[in-house]
C-alpha cells in the first residue's frame, strides 16, 4: 500500500514532432522527407493527433514534459 500524501516524481521528457512535408528535398538533408505529397498532410496531422491524445492518456501521470519540438519541412505550410 502507498503512503498518504507521497509526492508523485515524474520522469522528464522532451518531444520531437518531425513534420516530413516538403516542397522538394535538400541535398544535405538526410531526415524522413515526403517531397510533394502534400495530399497526405490532413491525414499525417489527424493520425499525429491521435497519436498525441493515447500518449497522455496512457503516460499523462508517467511524465513531466519540458520541451516540444517540431521539426522537419522546409517550406511546408498547414492549411486549417
């Protein structure tokens, strides 16, 4: 049985988000690309989403999140 009043420690963690959307890929980029698929962006960002939503819900009390990143693309632009 745990102690009352225990103070809960949470492990700390930094998120990198890769956005792999790109007009065209750079020569000294080695990253996951999608050059010119910019038909797969609404899908890429409702399953990262989703994915997002069961991370915190199964680690929400696991972890102290100090950093996200979000990284990748070099001229990607999300369209709402």
């Amino acid at each position: 049985m745990k102690p009352k009043n225990k103070e809960l420690i949470l492990k700390e963690l930094g998120i990198y988000i890769h956005i792999p959307f790109c007009k065209q890929k750079c020569y000294y980029c080695d990253f996951y690309s999608l050059p010119n698929k910019e038909e797969l962006i609404d899908k890429y960002v409702k399953e990262l989403l989703t994915e997002i939503k069961e991370f915190f819900i199964t680690n929400k009390e696991k972890f102290n999140i100090t950093t996200i990143y979000i990284g990748g693309r070099n001229t990607f632009i999300y369209r709402q």
